[in-house]
C-alpha cells in the first residue's frame, strides 16, 4: 500500500510521471556534436545537402564529432567533419597500451582531393623492469579496410606512419590511410564506404625484454580495431551518401 501510495503522488501530473521513469530507468547523456560557426554554410557551399549535414553532424555516447570550419596553414580553408572514439586501454601483464581511433570526412575546397582519413595513435608503455625494441614487418607499408561484402579481398590503402621512442619505456606510434577521390570514383568510393566493416592497420612487431631475457611475442596485444569498426557501424552509410553528393 506505502508504494502505491508514492507511486500515486508522483504522478499526480504526467511530469510527475516522467521523473518516476527517469529514476527508474535513467536516460542515457549522449553528448552533443561540437559544429563550428559558419560551417553549416560551408558544406552547404560545397555540395551537401542539409539532411545529409545533420546526419554527419551528431555525436554518440562514445564517439565525439566535430564539424570543423577552419582556415589552415596554408591559408586554404578546411571543411570536415571528425570522428573520434574514446581511448581505449589494453593493459598486459609486462606492459599497456592507449588506442585512440579517428576517421575525418575532409571536403575539398580548392584543388586539393576530397578524402576520408582514417588515424590510429598508441602509446605503449612497459612495466617497470622491462625494455623493449620494435621493427617494421614485412607488409607494415600496406592498411587494409575489410569489407562485409567480401572479406576475402579487402581494399589496401597505403599506411603512412610515424613512430617515437619517448623513453626507455614508452613507445608511441601514429598510423593513417586516406581513401581519396583521386584514387577512387563518386560511385567506387561511396561503394567502398559503404561497404567497410573494420580498418587493420599493421602491427609492429613490438617485443620486451626483462633482464635480458626475451619475452615470447603476445600477438594479442596487436592493434586495436574497436574503435574504428564502431564509427564505421554509426558513420559510414551518411559518409557514404555525403560523397555521393560532393565527389567528383
């Protein structure tokens, strides 16, 4: 009787009723899309359309996106659209690493290509006592983006890459791939977008050493590739369908 009787007054209006529900099944907070001033007008100038623009322009409760509308270096200005999951942590027994995932959505604005830009950063850092070395295998130049369609035969992008040895014990390492219009038509781009499951960047070989002796390579601790297949799952059709309007 006492619960139907705080059941009864908190819903003595629909609000009432509202807030019960909040309480008992608390809505998730998914944070808004952070969209530079002007870049609306931007994208519009360029080609996309706006049921297309506010399906770019929105953000998950893991994945951030910015619509950035700025001028660079080179006094060209840049219009994009960035999303960015959040860092994820593998930790090991003898060492952790820090995975951070982008794709960037770049439109062009002068004579540059209209791409899609696919970033991994990780930060490897061993445990005390260990050492550590690394090498570029055999295949490191090349990144392959998987396909539902046929996994068999992924597209190979090249892999650009900038490795730095921070310390003794921290290893950092920046890889990236572009799918541009000046390699793939309107039509054979959106395709591909479409079409992406996941992006296998290669794994350095990356082995430690404990009192001069070697450790055995974990090949679980390769790259991470949860970030970039879910972005792929929330963005990739609307990329898909934003280069269907603006590639040429």
């Amino acid at each position: 009787m006492k619960q139907l009787i705080v059941f009864g007054v908190l819903c003595v209006s629909v609000s009432g009723c509202d807030l019960l529900d909040d309480i008992i099944h608390p809505k998730p907070i998914v944070p808004d899309a952070k969209i530079d001033s002007g870049f609306k007008d931007q994208a519009r100038q360029l080609g996309l359309s706006d049921a297309v623009i506010n399906r770019l322009c929105v953000a998950t409760k893991k994945i951030d996106t910015h619509c950035i509308n700025t001028v660079n270096d080179n006094d060209v200005r840049e219009v994009k659209i960035e999303y960015s999951m959040e860092q994820a942590v593998i930790n090991k027994d003898n060492a952790r690493s820090y995975n951070n995932s982008r794709v960037v959505f770049h439109l062009a604005t002068d004579d540059s290509a209209s791409k899609v830009y696919f970033e991994n950063t990780r930060q490897y850092i061993q445990s005390d006592g260990y050492s550590y070395t690394w090498s570029e295998p055999e295949g490191y130049e090349t990144t392959s983006l998987s396909l539902a369609s046929d996994s068999d035969n992924p597209v190979l992008l090249t892999n650009v890459s900038k490795i730095e040895e921070v310390s003794t014990d921290e290893l950092y390492e920046t890889t990236y791939s572009e799918l541009s219009n000046d390699d793939y038509t309107l039509v054979a781009g959106a395709e591909v977008m479409d079409d992406i499951t996941t992006v296998l960047f290669p794994s350095l070989t990356y082995m430690l050493t404990l009192d001069d002796s070697l450790e055995p390579i974990d090949n679980s601790f390769a790259i991470y590739t949860g970030g970039h297949s879910n972005i792929l799952g929330n963005f990739a059709p609307v990329i898909a369908d934003a280069i269907e309007e603006v590639w040429f």
